[in-house]
C-alpha cells in the first residue's frame, strides 16, 4: 500500500465518523419527537400531508398492522414503478423516445427498487425516460430507504418500551424519515454534485463529432440476429469506423444524491458512478462515497441515543467499522499488488507519480486503486450497490472481499435501517450464546431473549442466507443460468453467486460480465430481491412487537455488558463464523480457485 | 448437610452399563427426532450404511470400505449422544429406585373420624383418598402425605431426606407436615391425607429424579431453535454443494462432483454435533446436581430461573446468624431493681421453649440466682408468640407479664393504660445499634426493663454475599427485629439491604416491588405464612421440615431444610446456562477447522489448486474426511465429563465470567480440532485404515 492509499483510508474513516455524530443525534430528535430547527420550518407541511391522505398521526399499530402497512405500501410502490416503465412510451418527459420496457425487465426493476436493491439488469440511458428515472425509481430511491429506517426505528421502540402493544405508526415514520432526514441530505448533496459537473437538465442527448475515427471489429449477425461464427468457432467480424458519439445527459444529480445517500445504488447512466456525468471529480467522488454510509453510521448513533445508552451505539458502530477497515485494506493491498502474471512479462505496475499502479483493469484512471477499492467495500459493506470501478475486474481475492461483505448479510453497515437491523438480529445471536456463558438466560438491552425471539432471528438469517444458496444452485443447474456467464472457469460461477448474493441482501451491485437481463435472472433474481427484503422485515417487525410486549430488566453485574470491547469481538466472530463461514465451500469453488490457479498452484 | 446418603459416582459400573445399553434404544427414529441435530446425523448414518451397500453390489461413488468407514462413525457419533444422556439418567434413575422402595404398598389404619378412638379399618394405601383420616403410630409407616391434626410423634424421614436423626412432628404450626414413606419412631399420631395416590410429594420426586417427565426448559427450547437454525443453514451450504460441484466439474473439464458420502460427512461436521448431541444430558445433569446438593426441583424451569435470579430475600435467623440467639444482658428502667427484672423476665419465658426464651431462663438464674419454677404449679396461663402480636407471656393470677418487640410492648402498655418510659427507647435504641436484639418486659401498665439479646453472625457468610455481589446479585436480610437491630446486623454480615420487622405482607410486598422492577427473586421458608411469598417469587425454596402450604407453593423443595442452600442453588443454576453457553461457542468455533480438513478434499479432483487449503498437511482426500469425521464423534465423549459435571463456577463480574469463557471454549473451540484431526489423520494413516 502506497502513502497515498493509507491517507485516503484514514481520511474516509475520519470524516464519516465527524459527520454521523451529529447527524445521529439529530435523528433521533426527529423520531423522538424532540424539537429540531427543521420541523418549525416544515411541520406544518408534515400535518397538512397526513390531513390530506387520512392518516391519524396519534394513532399507533401492533406490529402485525406495521407489517401489514409495508407490505402494502411497498406493493403499491410496486405497481406505480412496473406501470411507469410499461407506459413510458406514451407519457411526457421522454425525449429520447424510449419505448415500454419489457415485462420482465419491468418486474425485475420495479422490484429492485421498491426492496432498496436497485439491480440494474437495463442501462439507464437506452432504457429509461426521464419521467420513469424521477418518479419511478427516484421516487422509490426515497421512499425504499425511508421504509427501511422506519423498520429499524419500530424494532428501536421494540427495546425502549415496555409492556406496550404497539411500535409506532408506519405512516408517521415514513414520512419524518423521508421529510426531515432524507429530502434535506438530498438537497445539499445535489447541489454539491451539481458544483462538480454532474448533470441536471430536461434536456435530450447531445451528438458530438469524434475527433479523431474509430475503427473497430464489429460481429457480423445472420439474419436472426445470431452472431455467425466460423469453423473455430470464433465470430466473423468486419471493420467497422465510428465517427460520432451520443452524450446522454438528464436530471442526473438530483438521482444521484439520494442514490448514494439511501443505499440504493440505482445508477442514471449504465456503468454508474464510473460515468464521468455522475462522478465527475475526485470531490464528487467523495462526497459519494461519504454518502454511501453516512445514513447507516449514524444511524447507530441514533440507536445508541434512543435506546439510552450511548455506548450501545458505539459498540455496533465500532463493530461495523472494524471489519470495513480490515477488509479495506485488504482489498486496496491486494488490488495495489496488481496481477502475478503481468509482473511476469515484465510490465511495471509499481506505483509512482505517473501511475496508480496496480491492477487498474476496470478502474477509471480519474480515482485510481484506492478510492476505486474504498468505493468497491464501502457499496457492498452497505447494500448500496453502486459501483465507481467493475468488480468483475478485480483481481481474485480482491473481487471476493466486496462479495464477502454482501454475503455476511449486510450488516457492516448495510442498508439504511435494514443494515442496522440485520445487525440487530446478529447481536441478539451473538447475546443468545455469550449471555448463557455468563450463567444468565440471555438479555439484551434488558429485553430477555426467548422462544420468540429466537425462532424470528434465525427466520432472517434463514431467508437471505437460503436465497443465495438455492438460487446459485439453480443459476448453475440450468441452460439459461449458464448462458449468462461470459467468463469461463471458476470466475463463471463467482458471476452467477455474486448475482444472487447481490440480489438475496439487497445490495444491488454486480459482477459485470454477467448478462443478467434475461427472463431467467430477470425473474430470479427479482423474486430473490422480494424475499430477501420483506421475509426479512416481517421476522424483525415481530421482534420488536415482541421486545416492546416484555418488561425491562435492570443491567446489574451479572448481565452481560453489550458495550465492551470483548462483546464487540464476540459480535464479530458470530458475523463471520454464522454469516460468512457457510460460504467458504461455494467461494472455494469461486475465487479462490480461481485465485489459486492464477498463482499456479 | 450430612454425607450420609450414599452418593453415586458419575461413573457407577452399573449406571454405565444400563447408559449403553439405553444408547441404542434410542436409535429409534421416533426418539431422535425430538433432537432435530442428532435425528440429521442418524438420517446420514442411514444414508451413508445404504451407499456403502450399494458400493458394494454395484458401482459404488467411492470404496466400499471409505464409505462403511463413515457410516460407522456416524453411528457412533449417534450412539455417542445417546450415551452421554443415557449416563445423566442414570443417576436419577438409580435413585429413583430406591425412593420407590419406600413407596410400597402399606395396610393403613383408617379411622372413622378426626378421633384416635373413633376405631380403625384397615386399609391398603393405595386406596387412601384426599381428606382419609389415619392413625400412625410407633414402628408404622406414614401412608401418604398429610397434615397431622392430633398427637406428637418423632418420626424418622431418611427415606427422603436421607437424615437418619429423627424429626418431630406435631399438631398446629409449622411442624405439622408429614410425609408418606417416613417412619414414626415413637409415640402416635392422627393424620388427615392431603394427597390422591400418584400425587404424593414421593411420587412427585421420583418423577422428577428420574427424568420422566422431563419437558424441556424455554431456554433449552430456544437454544434447540438456534441450534436447528445452524443446521438447516448447513444443510443448505452441503445439498447445493452438488450442483455447485458438478458445474465446476464442466467449467473445469475434468474432474469429478463431490460424493455423497463426502457431503453427508462435511454436513455432520458443520451442524453443531457437541452441544446437540449434549444438550439434554446437560439439562438433566443440572437437575441431578441439584439432586446431589438434596434439592429435589419441582421443574427444569426452577433450575434454570435460578441462574438468573437478581435478588435474594434471606431470613435472617439461620442463614445469616447461626439462628439461636442468647440473651446477655438485662437492663431495667430507671426506677426498677435488675432483680425485679429478671424475675418477671425468667416467669415470662418458663413457658417459651425457643433457645432465645432457654437463654433467658439461664441468665436470670446465672446472675441473680433465681431458681427455675414450674409453670404449671404456678398456674400460670402461657400467651404464645405470634407474627401478628409479635409478644409473648403469661398471665398469672392477676400478673400479666409481657415480653417482646418494643413497639408491641408500647402498644399493650397503652391499651392498659400505661405510658411507655422514656429511657426505654434510649435503652432498646443502644442494644439496637449493637446488633443486638431488644426485648422489652412489661407487666400490665408497667415497663420494668429490657432483655439484650445477642446474634451471632455465621462465619465466612459476608465473603459469600460479597461473591454474590460479585455476580450482580442483590442480597436482601427478612428479620422480624426492628429496623436498628436489623441495619447493624446487616452492616456486621454484609448484606446489601434488609427487611425489618417483616410481615408475611411486607415480604410479599417486597417481592412484588423487585418483580415489578423486571427483578428475579428468589427466596426460603417454611411456614405456611410463607406460602403466599414462596408463590410469589419466581425462585422459591422450601424447606423439607416445613408446612405442606409452604411445599405447595416452592418450585423446589431442600431436603436437608438449610437456609444458607439458596446460594447454593443460585449457583448451580448459572452453572447449568454456562454449560449450554460454553458449549455452544466450542462446537461453532470448531467448524473452522473441519473446512479447512474437508473442502480441500472434497474438490481436489476438480481444482488441484485447492490442495492449497489443506494447511494441515492431511495425509489423503479419504483420511482427512475420515479423521474429521472421529474428530466430531470423539469429542462428543470426552466433553461427556464436562457436561455431566458443568464448567467450573467462579463467582465473577459477567465481564470477566465471558471472557474467560470465551478463551477457553470460543479461541480453544478453534485450536483443538486442527491439533485433534491432525493427530487422528496421523494416526489413521500410520495403521493403514484409510
């Protein structure tokens, strides 16, 4: 690692954790009903909302009805997203011309971004008009990220209450969360991108004249469309001269701010924040990459805050923060180190003035290894998802730590509010098992852990870990499942597992090379994406109604502090060994073959 | 408190043998499946016999005997499980024998009515019904257990209590309990039956020694979720292994897909064996140690809301003071001779049979050489002592003498008439704040002094309450005394607080205030005052000598009646849970390893490469999957010990208690099975089985 990389590192680390003090705190003033400057400003909007579509704001739900108002808050999200993308053709805001996008697409993407995943199996500038980039999936870009931290805010009120039926009304925390919390960041970070060259405008793309002609091998296609191939089986091509290109532009930035703020990672362009449009600048670049955790870092401040106990917080941060870093670095060191084989013809990829170094194939040259490995760990340690460098393209290893981090379910970080409560479920794990070693049945936070709490925790990790396995074994088994796969090789099956990982936790990134908008992935991968979402939010809901039901226990000597660096190390060796461990065979097969066979033995 | 019973070795040849005969009974689906762990082991076990017959009358996927190998320590490893539980039975079952022996069928003497002379039936005992009136008399066996509403009787109760040294029982307060199976020694009693046959507290105690009923703890349940939890997950990472392997084997183009044998093996490796395989021999041991310590619970759920117990209200007398206190010291009122004092004092007590009413009769007469004089020929009405009045005396001719509480004598001085002195309250204050007790005399209107009583504070009993704050709990001293004898009393044995001039309503009260606070209470007693509070606390010990209201309303009853056991039992509560807990940690942590034995082998033939991972240099694909499957079913049977007798307790902070515990089980559950399936690897390999 170069002085460079460390720098960046720490940099990142500093100011993430700066900004998520105060930010966290100020959450939880807005779900605490505390006075904050804002809602003086705003609440009278807040009232006339909830005046105008029925809601009694007073009025709290059992978690039953909590579950029952996301579900069908998120099924009509569903359908307003499939419906736009069908009828894009005939409503305004189109000045491409976009056609309806097909039905399968249409599921896939309608799905992905109601349950925060934001896979993206079409390219956003041939695909979407402008109308379906802000009201359909922008609009969801808020309200999936605002669903997320209202789960996480009932199961909080599960822990500070007690003896109570109900865990607030959904109604009410969705709207704070998107009126207060999300709109405002939204705001400033949009003008912020804006300063550096993102784009914002209505209108159409540009043509601009190649300066230079470019002349290229283009695959020659019968008469079905089929690439015609001769005796070896390689594609016949012809020359090809290109001498203009077409610059997509539209309301990008005011997308990309909540994208990257929400964990939704839903790109406007096609290759995402590598698109210079959306990340322009190495300010930019950052500011992205800041907002990917910022929401789910301060977060546990607000969990800390709301539950009364600051260190509680601190502890799972700490946690969250312990494991990016490490695999960070990892990531970096192992993507600086470049690739054997190339050190072996002799080409240079030491760093220096000149050059990054190290392994750049799928990097722009603008952010270089570190801040493409930063963003490759941060996006997938969240369930953000988007991408300023192809994973695919890492070196071995350096590709399996990005999917690592997505397979130990999202809980290094995470989602926001989903990355928080997944945690949530490995704590109450993690106290299950160290609370019986100190010679108590389990507690935590004063909630004893029971039956209930148990059979719902292990439902979560059962569902999304279940989904990953199953569906890789499908993609595997079957002819449209393989044909997706562009490499050959181990790195073939690393595609299709990262698929499904990415698609079961809601990260929403992928490995490039797959082509994964087919009927198959399209569908799989969308019915992959609900289940992982909401079988997971429904377990949660029921722990909170659960916890909030129980008396408190008072902490005395003999509980378990969950606040120690001890229960913070404990807290991580369950992640690994429950979350992680149980995909060592599959990513034996994975990249660690491959990584094995590239080194040569 | 007596090492009189015969206690069982863990070990008994006889119990061992029964143990392994019961470890294939158990093989029986239908048991299994109760442990959703264990029944996914036998499942493969069967699986893995069928492969290996297979293999052998046609193509097998592998050697016929790499796979008989594995299926026969599967069924070990099955065997093993049934053993270690089996062996936790076996003491209970073994001592469940001998209480039935006591249970045989008796002729009883029925009577007609609640009259000794009212004539007698004979009849079996087995035909005694709820509210039967019996006669027992000396040499008779007490049928069933019952009230005794007539007579006084010494009786002998080794049979369950396993004291040879005779108790009394008799009509009225708290001795009046008895049960069937014990022995009257001498004398007669008249009974009136509080139980239906196979409801006696012996049919109850053989039940649960024996484990019979045995249901499972809602911790035990919730650990079994988690534990399944684990295991579906492992389920899934080996079935899609298959088709993960066979695609690999075309993308590699050579190669083969993983055998079945290999993933049925790789599977009871992962799921976690150690603690599924233990678990309820742990539970049942917990309730045997509970057994060995004469604690006889009347559910696993006691035991396991022991360890979990916050506070613990202790009575003062015989769990903090050794019980008898003396009395040192009499100190009259002014105006008073000392003499005139420790007369009407001595008259007072001839008729209180207590040690503290002894003492007084003693010192009166070892001070001022007042002769001791028959209380009936002084004809002398005696007025017992009440938890109500909180006084006690006689009436005398025209004489009421009193003595008792300070305020109970100033409440019956004024409804004489009499004022209470002033220097009596400066004299029972002093006494007080000695930790001495006051008792003041009065005779009718009159207050004539005060009689010093003194506690005395077992010794090494404010170490224990230290330990016990150690470990978060909260001490709490029940004392009739009044709140200054009570406070120095406390600060002499180191109790975290106490109850003064308690109230089977104050106690109450106390109970439910902890409880409202989210607190866990444990607490003794014996007398049906009690009841009320023992029904009350969630942990709730009764004592063997005490009423049956107060053994109704325990959730465990101590046979040896010993206050001091409550710490005892507190301990061996958390004892229980840690086992689990340990176990647990130590059986996912091994995990690690049995990866780094297995995947290496399994994929070799498909990627060479991945021989990388086989960094503890095992000998061949076969015996690494071999020597970590015996590494799995070995260290089922040397943890048997461990969890048969639990983790050693140490009275620690829980910060101290986890991290200990977790260097041990957590980083030892990571080291041991690389050095255990290394050896065996060696080992297997130098005999040439593999």
């Amino acid at each position: 690692m170069t002085g460079n990389d460390i720098f960046q590192i720490v940099l990142y680390f500093g100011v993430l954790l700066l900004l998520a003090k105060p930010l966290g705190d100020y959450m939880a003033r807005v779900y605490e009903n505390q006075p904050f400057v804002l809602d003086r400003v705003l609440g009278p909007v807040e009232r006339i909302f909830y005046r105008v579509c029925g809601v009694n704001a007073d009025e709290e739900m059992d978690w039953k009805k909590y579950a029952l108002t996301v579900l069908v808050f998120n099924v009509g999200g569903f359908f307003a997203v499939y419906l736009l993308q069908r009828f894009q053709g005939v409503l305004p805001l189109n000045p491409q011309k976009f056609g309806a996008v097909s039905p399968d697409s249409s599921f896939n993407t309608a799905v992905s971004f109601i349950t925060n995943t934001n896979w993206q199996g079409y390219g956003g500038e041939s695909t979407m008009s402008y109308l379906t980039q802000m009201a359909a999936l922008g609009v969801q870009n808020f309200l999936s990220a605002a669903t997320g931290m209202a789960v996480l805010v009932a199961l909080i009120r599960g822990f500070q209450r007690h003896s109570s039926k109900t865990i607030g009304n959904f109604w009410v925390d969705l709207t704070r969360s998107t009126l207060y919390i999300l709109l405002p960041l939204a705001l400033i970070w949009s003008v912020l991108l804006v300063s550096q060259g993102v784009v914002q405008t209505f209108s159409e793309y540009k043509t601009a004249m190649l300066t230079q002609i470019i002349t290229y091998d283009n695959p020659k296609n019968d008469a079905q469309g089929n690439v015609i191939k001769d005796e070896k089986g390689n594609p016949v091509t012809e020359k090809a001269q290109m001498k203009e290109q077409s610059i997509p532009l539209g309301p990008a930035a005011s997308q990309i701010a909540i994208k990257q703020l929400g964990t939704n990672g839903g790109g406007f362009f096609n290759v995402n924040s590598a698109h210079p449009f959306e990340n322009p600048t190495p300010f930019s670049n950052f500011l992205e990459v800041i907002a990917i955790l910022l929401i789910p870092a301060a977060l546990c401040i607000t969990f800390g805050k709301m539950v009364g106990d600051k260190r509680q917080g601190r502890a799972l941060l700490a946690a969250m923060v312990i494991v990016l870093a490490i695999l960070m670095v990892l990531c970096t060191q192992i993507e600086q180190k470049g690739n054997p084989n190339f050190a072996s013809i002799g080409i240079d990829q030491g760093a220096s003035s000149l050059q990054p170094g190290g392994n750049m194939e799928g990097k722009e040259a603008r952010f270089g290894i570190v801040n493409s490995t930063i963003w490759a760990t941060a996006t997938t340690a969240a369930s953000n998802g988007s991408v300023n460098s192809m994973h695919d393209s890492f070196m071995p290893l350096g590709g399996l730590l990005p999917m690592w981090l997505i397979q130990l379910g999202e809980v290094i970080f995470g989602g926001v509010g989903s990355g928080l409560y997944g945690m949530l479920i490995f704590a109450i794990i993690t106290v299950f098992v160290a609370g019986l070693m100190v010679g108590r049945t389990p507690e935590y936070l004063g909630k004893k852990i029971e039956m209930f709490e148990m059979k719902m925790t292990i439902l979560a990790v059962l569902i999304v870990n279940a989904l990953v396995k199953i569906g890789t074994a499908v993609g595997v088994s079957t002819k449209a499942g393989i044909a997706g796969i562009s490499n050959p090789g181990p790195h073939g099956f690393s595609q299709i597992l990262y698929a499904f990982s990415s698609a079961s936790n809601n990260n929403g990134s992928a490995f490039a090379g797959l082509s994964a908008n087919t009927v198959f992935y399209n569908t799989a991968l969308g019915i992959a994406m609900f289940l992982g979402r909401f079988w997971v939010i429904i377990p949660v809901l029921a722990i909170a109604g659960s916890l909030a039901a129980k008396k408190k226990v008072p902490a005395g000597l003999g509980t378990l502090p969950t606040h120690t660096p001890l229960f913070v190390s404990f807290l991580i060796g369950v992640i690994l060994i429950v979350g992680a461990l149980s995909f060592m065979p599959a990513l034996a097969l994975g990249p660690i073959a491959e990584h094995l066979m590239m080194i040569g033995k | 408190m007596t090492g009189k019973k015969e206690k069982r070795s863990l070990f008994e040849p006889t119990i061992l043998k029964r143990a392994l005969l019961d470890s294939f009974k158990k093989l029986n689906p239908r048991y299994q499946i109760k442990n959703p762990v264990m029944f996914v082991v036998e499942v493969g076990s069967v699986l893995t016999t069928l492969l290996f017959f297979h293999a052998l009358f046609g193509k097998g996927e592998a050697s016929p005997s790499f796979i008989l190998q594995i299926s026969i320590w599967l069924w070990i490893t099955v065997l093993f499980a049934n053993f270690a539980e089996s062996l936790a039975e076996g003491r209970g079952k073994a001592q469940a024998e001998s209480l039935r022996k006591t249970r045989r069928e008796i002729m009883a003497k029925k009577l007609a009515s609640a009259d000794r002379n009212s004539g007698v039936t004979a009849i079996s005992s087995s035909q005694l019904r709820k509210g039967d009136i019996v006669l027992v008399e000396a040499g008779d066996i007490i049928p069933m257990d019952g009230e005794v509403i007539e007579g006084v009787a010494s009786v002998n109760e080794s049979a369950i209590t396993g004291e040879s040294a005779p108790v009394i029982r008799e009509s009225g307060g708290d001795l009046n309990s008895v049960t069937g199976g014990t022995k009257v020694l001498s004398d007669w009693l008249v009974v009136k039956i509080t139980t239906n046959p196979g409801e006696t507290f012996l049919d109850r105690m053989i039940s649960m020694v024996e484990g019979a009923k045995r249901q499972k703890t809602p911790n035990e349940i919730a650990l079994d979720i988690l534990l399944a939890g684990l295991t579906i997950i492992f389920l899934l990472v080996t079935v899609t292994l298959l088709p993960y392997s066979i695609f690999s084997v075309q993308a590699a183009g050579h190669g083969s897909p993983v055998t079945i044998t290999v993933l049925v093996a790789l599977l009871v490796c992962l799921i976690p064996t150690t603690i599924g395989g233990l678990l309820s021999a742990i539970g049942i041991a917990g309730m045997d140690r509970m057994i060995q310590a004469n604690v006889i619970a009347m559910s696993g759920r006691a035991v396991e809301a022991a360890g979990d117990v916050d506070v613990l209200l202790l009575d003062k007398t015989g769990t903090i003071t050794l019980g008898d206190r003396q009395a040192t010291a009499f100190i009259p009122v002014s105006g008073v001779d000392a003499k005139a004092l420790a007369d009407a004092a001595q008259i007072a007590s001839l008729a209180d049979e207590t040690p503290e009413g002894r003492s007084v009769v003693v010192l009166a007469k070892e001070k001022y050489g007042i002769r001791e004089t028959d209380i009936n020929s002084l004809g002398a009405e005696f007025v017992p002592f009440s938890a109500q009045t909180r006084m006690s005396g006689v009436n005398l001719g025209g004489r009421q003498i009193r003595k008792g509480a300070a305020d109970a004598i100033e409440k019956f001085v004024q409804s004489q008439g009499g004022t209470f002195p002033s220097d009596t309250r400066s004299i029972v204050d002093d006494i007080a704040k000695q930790g001495a007790t006051p008792l003041v005399v009065a005779e009718g209107t009159k207050v004539l002094g005060v009689i010093q009583l003194k506690d005395i504070v077992k010794g090494g009993i404010k170490d224990r309450f230290s330990e016990m704050r150690q470990m978060g709990i909260k001490t709490i001293m029940i004392t009739g005394d009044n709140p200054l004898t009570a406070s120095a009393i406390a600060a002499e044995a180191g109790v975290d607080d106490y109850l003064a001039e308690a109230t089977p309503e104050t106690k109450l009260k106390l109970i439910r205030d902890h409880q409202a606070g989210g607190r866990l209470v444990a607490m003794t007693g014996d007398g049906t005052n009690d009841a009320p509070a023992l029904a009350q606390a969630d942990v709730a010990v009764a004592m063997n000598t005490g009423t049956q209201a107060a053994k109704e309303a325990g959730n465990l009853v101590d046979l040896d009646s010993n206050p001091t056991k409550l710490i005892e039992i507190v301990e061996i509560g958390k004892q229980l849970l840690m086992t689990r807990g340990t176990l647990t940690t130590f059986s996912i942590a091994n995990d690690v390893a049995k990866y780094f034995a297995i995947l290496p082998a399994a994929f070799l033939s498909i990627y060479p490469a991945l021989g990388a991972l086989n960094i503890m240099h095992l000998a061949t694909p076969e015996s690494a999957v071999l020597s970590a499957v015996i590494f799995n079913a070995l260290i089922i049977i040397f943890l048997v010990p461990l969890a048969l007798r639990g983790v050693k307790y140490k009275p620690l902070g829980a910060e101290v208690v986890l991290r200990n515990n977790a260097l041990i089980y957590g980083l030892g559950g990571l080291i041991v099975p690389f050095i255990g399936i290394k050896l065996i690897d060696m080992l297997i390999t130098a005999i040439g089985i593999v």
